[in-house]
C-alpha cells in the first residue's frame, strides 16, 4: 500500500512528507519490496520537481524520534514507531495501516488502533479522502489519552528514565540484601541453633 499512500499525502494541500522507512525496506530482500520502495522515492522526486519548495523527503538514515517534534501526522504500520509517537505526541492523529485487511482482529492485536483510523487494501482507494479527514479534524484525540494512559500509565514525557533507573536501584539493593542474607546463612546453615552450655 506504500504507494498509494504517498500519493494519498502528495495530494494533499500544504504538506511535506517525510518518508522514513524500516531498515529493512530500504535495503529489501524481495522484488516486490524493491519495486514499491523505489516507486515511493521516484513519487518524492517527482512531487519536488513540480514544486521546488515542498521539501518532500527520504530519510534512509537517522533517528526517526528526532523527526517527531515536527509531525503532524504520522502514518505507520503496527509497531513501536507508532507508540512512541503516541507517548511523545498524544495530541497529534496516528493513521495506522493493516496489511492483512483484518481490522477487527487488527483491534484486538494493537488496542492503539481504536483510536486511529485504519488504511487497509478494501479503503485505500479512498486514501486521499481518509487522509484529509484527519488532517482536518482530529475526532480520536481523547481516545488517544486513555490509550496513552493505558500504555504508559501517567508517565510524562522525560519522566520515563528516572523512574526506571529508581526501579533498577531499587532492584538492586534488595538483591544486594538478599545475597547479603544468602551468604550468612551460608556460613550460619539454615537450620535452628542452640546454645549448650557446659
């Protein structure tokens, strides 16, 4: 469905598409692979020829959570690209595509996806109308923040690292003590002791 969803965004008023995809896509084993992911770069090219100031880009290397601050929308398959993008930008819409055309089970698999609409190979002729309607209104927002809480608990953005290192010193300290305990019990044995007097 690649394809057709950059043309789906190219077609839209005002954007620029950043396309950034897995490792894997960009060095593809498979012909088909190969012919899609080149068609989409062919599609960037040609969208900058026609309009020098788009700035349509493909982004084979870098860090893709650096791109983040500045996405509107991100539009991603089911992986963890598109939870962190839900941490980092609950407010901004996911579109979500679903290869196997199976959006119920896609609902069960991936709970993100009830808040996101869904390109699959029955609507992606309607691609570009999809992709207007959430650019224009954004109607999963508040679906997005339970989801956001039910993924992440409360957690705010920054906060994530000091809470697992807390954690982990934590951890670290009870089996500390516990090794601690292992090793008088070691030189002690385990079992009661009493004291004989002479």
């Amino acid at each position: 469905m690649g394809p057709k969803i950059v043309e789906a965004v190219l077609a839209q008023p005002n954007v620029r598409l950043i396309y950034k995809p897995h490792p894997r896509v960009a060095k593809p084993e498979t012909s088909q692979i190969k012919k899609h992911h080149r068609e989409i770069i062919r599609l960037i090219k040609r969208a900058n020829a026609k309009d020098s100031g788009a700035g349509h880009e493909f982004r084979k290397t870098g860090d893709i959570l650096a791109i983040f601050p500045r996405v509107d929308l991100l539009i991603s398959d089911v992986s963890s690209i598109a939870l962190d993008f839900l941490y980092l930008r609950t407010e901004a819409p996911i579109i979500l595509t679903d290869r196997r055309n199976n959006v119920e089970q896609l609902h069960f698999d991936s709970p993100l996806s009830v808040a996101t609409k869904v390109l699959t190979r029955e609507n992606i002729a309607d691609a570009t109308s999809i992709i207007g309607q959430v650019l224009a209104a954004d109607d999963f927002f508040k679906d997005r923040k339970v989801l956001r809480d039910f993924y992440f608990d409360n957690v705010r953005v920054g906060e994530s690292a000091p809470r697992f290192f807390k954690a982990l010193r934590q951890v670290i300290t009870e089996h500390s003590a516990d090794v601690q305990r292992a090793k008088s019990l070691a030189t002690k044995g385990t079992g009661p002791h009493f004291e004989h007097r002479a």
